[in-house]
C-alpha cells in the first residue's frame, strides 16, 4: 500500500517514513505544500498524512484544492496544534481524520488501517436554494456561476441553513452545529455570522435570502 507524507519537518518526516515502511506501507515524501499538492494529484494514494503548517501552502489549501479537484483519497491530518478549531476546521475542509502530535506509532497505524478499510469517501451532495450553492466536498459557495468567498465559520453556519431550506433553524440549533460543545459564547455571536452571510451571498446579488424570524430563529429561502 502507498502512502503520502507532507511533512516540512525533515526529522518527523523519516521518522514517520521508516515507522510506515516497518508495518510494509511504500512511502513517498512531499515537504511543503506545493509539492505534495502536485504529488497527491498525479499519483494514485491509499491514504494522504498531511501536516497543516507547511510551506508555500498550508494543509487546509492543499485538501481544499484536492476535493475540489475531485481527489477523494483519505486525508489524515497532523498538527502540533491542539484545538477544536483545528480539528472543526480540518473536517470542515474535507479531512477524514486527525491526530495531534507527538502520537503513537501504533495509534497511527490503527487509525491508517481504519481509513483504509473505509476507503475514499463518496462524493457529497451539492446543496441548493435557487441560484445558491454550497458544495461541503470542495468548500465552496456560489451565487449562479459567480464564486462567493466565506470563511470556515461562515460557511459552517450557512450549511446549517441550507440543509434546511424552508425552515425556521434557531439560534440555539445552529450554536449547537457549528460550535463547540463547550462553547461559552453569548448566542448573538450567531447574529454577527447572519450579518456577515447577509454581505456575501445577499447584498452583491440584490437577494435577501435569509430571513430573520423573530424570537425564533432564521430561514434560508430560494432567492428571496
């Protein structure tokens, strides 16, 4: 089986390559984000361990660019990091799992046998609402052909909606799918993130899609 390993850390970079080739994985190295892009779109992987920070482009750009290429080849993701942003973000963006480091060898093979077993995941539907299109695969909004630029958190509340065109979702509904459990923050944080949608996929187009139900909630109707 064959792996590829983006890893800027030369150190971390072998160190993952002979714990790989000692459980029998072919592996191929990658140390920024260029080249692995490059390599994981012209190779065929089992699997893709792809490191976060790197140079030239991050690991969030790389998977992001891969899934809207139609590269559904299971991503692990690795960070120093520690965070729930990371991790929300990382499968946000399309990854298929994610490990902290410093991590076992052993967890990562189980955790790398198990995405093999799984194998690439099928293709998500592309939501609708009239003119408007959001695609969770490749992270990406549209206004008709007209790209639309939105953040991760942004992006993650306007899924809630659109998976429930027609609906009145609440407040506390769309807290609870795009924050954190643990999350402390004052509920008008949702209010701030409709403000923001409202400006992206509303305002350019002269659509006022998102509607303000009051004391319950918001709805996402076709081109309103």
């Amino acid at each position: 089986m064959r792996v590829l390993v983006v890893e800027d850390d030369a150190n971390g970079a072998e160190t993952l390559r002979r714990t790989l080739r000692a459980e029998g994985w072919t592996v191929d190295l990658a140390a920024d984000g260029e080249q692995g892009l490059l390599d994981a779109s012209t190779r065929t992987y089992e699997v893709i361990i792809l490191d976060i920070m790197l140079p030239k482009l991050n690991g969030y750009e790389v998977l992001r660019q891969l899934r809207t290429a139609g590269v559904w080849t299971p991503v692990m993701m690795l960070t120093a990091k520690d965070g729930d942003y990371d991790q929300a973000d990382a499968f946000d963006f399309g990854a298929d799992d994610y490990l902290t480091k410093p991590f076992s060898g052993t967890v990562l093979h189980a955790r790398l046998r198990a995405l093999v077993r799984r194998g690439a995941p099928a293709r998500p539907t592309v939501l609708t609402a009239g003119s408007l299109s959001l695609d969770p695969a490749s992270h990406t909004v549209r206004r008709g052909s007209e790209d639309v630029s939105v953040t991760p958190r942004e992006f993650a509340v306007l899924e809630v909606l659109m998976r429930n065109v027609g609906a009145v979702v609440s407040k506390t509904e769309i807290m609870q799918s795009v924050w954190d459990e643990n999350f402390r923050g004052e509920d008008n944080l949702v209010e701030v993130y409709i403000s923001y949608l409202r400006r992206r996929i509303d305002k350019p187009f002269g659509c006022a899609s998102i509607e303000t139900i009051r004391g319950v909630g918001y709805r996402l109707v076709a081109d309103g």
